[in-house]
C-alpha cells in the first residue's frame, strides 16, 4: 500500500507546520514511538487507538503512532463513566493523552502522555511506567503522488455520533475544504475550534496541512489571545465554531482589529455528524 494513502503521511507529504514544528517531523516521531514501544504495540495490536487530547501539535503525532488504525477521538468534555464506556465498547487498549486528563481513563487502558512530545513519551500500563526517547527528526523522506487516494481502512471514529471516517474520506473531504476554502502553502491559520468533530478536524487540521500551510493550534485559547494572533501573526484563515466566531465577534465590534490579513473565517459545525462548514462573516 502506498504510505500516502494514510492520512498521516499524506500530511507529512503536505510541508506543512504546526507552530514551529514541521508535521513531517511529528509524524516521525509517531512512528519513532511505535518502533521503541513493544507495550504500545501489543496494546495496539487488533485494536483501535484513542486520542484525549487538547489542541496541539501531540495531536498529530498520537494519529501517526495509531499505525493506520481507527483513531477514536475522545473529548475531554465527557464524564469519566462516557469515556470508560467508549474504551470498552469501541475496544481502545491505548489512548494518546496528558498527565492531566491520563487520571480519567480506565486503569486497564494503556495510557501513553505526549505532555513532552515529540521529545519524549510514557507509555503507562497500572504501575509500569516506560520513558520513550522519541529523538531529533527533521521530517520523512515521503516521495510520490500526493493526490493518491486515500485507502477505505478506518482512519478516525466520532463516537457520540457513531460516525467513522475512512483515510479515504478524510482526505478526500480536505481536499474538497481546501478547493472550497481556497488553503494555500502560504496561508497562516488559526484553529479555535477543539479538534473533537469530523468539520473541526477537517477544516482545523487536516487541509491546512496537506495545503502546505502555517497552523497555530493551541490549547484553551481566550478571545483576547486569538485576536492578539490575528493581529500580530497575519493569519489569513480562521477556523471556528459558531460559539467562539461570536465571541470573537462582539470583542472586534467593540474594539476593531487594529491590523487584519484574514482572507476567510470557516465556521465549523458543532454537529458531529458532518464534515461541512461555512464562511462566517466576521466584522473587520
């Protein structure tokens, strides 16, 4: 099969960047922390992956350490007894996470904390705990058609909504956002949005990636600190929910942008059965 059929490597593929990261590094690094980890891989083996983190770059790499497997995308707004019941009835044995949120999960799922990556990982399973040294990577040498479709294995599960995405599916609906919302390698986008939907994931992450482009992905981000990006970062492309766009809003009405490159604000939807989203008007 050809590696750029995976969402992942087809991201690595895209030159883009998370921050200061490369995502073809932290795809490396994903992979680094499967070929150190024997406990992961067990865990993984005939199994789905969860993911319980909160915006940023560890992200990523959680999707590339799945190793192709459906990726369950947990929200951290869920109670301790929904989280316990998606990993026994979708059969996640490993859940990508942070020290923060790791105490919420069964004890009998393999918690893996990206609080340090892609520098370093722990792979936890009861009282084993092992340190996983994910090393320097300067990104993968990916050489092919980066327009390959995707493969129809699982790629990531929403499972509030039932909903399960094929690699397929996942970038063919990117590449449709990036056509629809014209992402290019030179475009700066902010996501706003939690990365807990297909439309977030899509539109937050995924297609401004495989365009090439600069993502800021950041955990808990304030009205104040997101319009103080927009202003000082000349970002071009805003990716938010109707909740966060609004707030964004009222703040601008107030108090115009004192410097804007915005080109387009996508507003993503919070149901977790779509992947669509639309253009928001945001006052300038």
């Amino acid at each position: 099969m050809d590696p750029l059929a995976l969402t992942p490597f087809a991201i690595a593929a895209g030159g883009g960047r998370i921050g200061p990261l490369a995502a073809s590094q932290l795809v490396s690094a994903g992979t680094t922390l499967l070929q150190r980890s024997a406990p992961l891989v067990r865990a993984l083996a005939g199994r789905s992956s969860g993911i319980l983190l909160p915006n940023g770059p560890a992200w990523l790499l959680a999707l590339a350490a799945s190793d192709g497997r459906e990726a369950v995308v947990l929200d951290p707004v869920s109670s301790d007894e929904e989280l316990a019941a998606h990993c026994q009835t979708l059969g996640i044995r490993a859940v990508f996470t942070t020290k923060a949120l790791s105490s919420r999960l069964p004890a009998t799922v393999t918690r893996v904390l990206l609080d340090d990556a892609p520098a370093t990982a722990y792979v936890i399973l009861a009282d084993r705990e092992q340190t996983v040294d994910l090393g320097s990577h300067y990104g993968l040498d990916l050489v092919g058609d980066t327009g390959v479709e995707g493969t129809n294995e699982p790629c990531l599960r929403f499972p509030l909504a039932s909903t399960s995405l094929s690699h397929r599916e996942v970038l063919a609906a990117a590449r449709t956002a990036m056509a629809t919302f014209a992402y290019t390698p030179v475009d700066r986008t902010l996501t706003m949005s939690p990365l807990v939907t297909p439309s977030a994931v899509i539109h937050g992450l995924v297609s401004p990636l495989l365009a090439g482009g600069l993502l800021h992905l950041r955990e808990q981000l304030t009205t104040h600190q997101c319009r103080t990006l927009i202003e000082q970062d000349d970002v071009t492309m805003l990716v938010g929910t109707a909740s966060t766009l609004g707030d964004l809003a009222v703040g601008i009405r107030g108090a115009p942008l004192a410097h804007s490159a915005l080109k387009r604000v996508v507003c993503v939807s919070g149901d977790t059965t779509t992947m669509l989203a639309t253009e928001y008007d945001l006052p300038r």
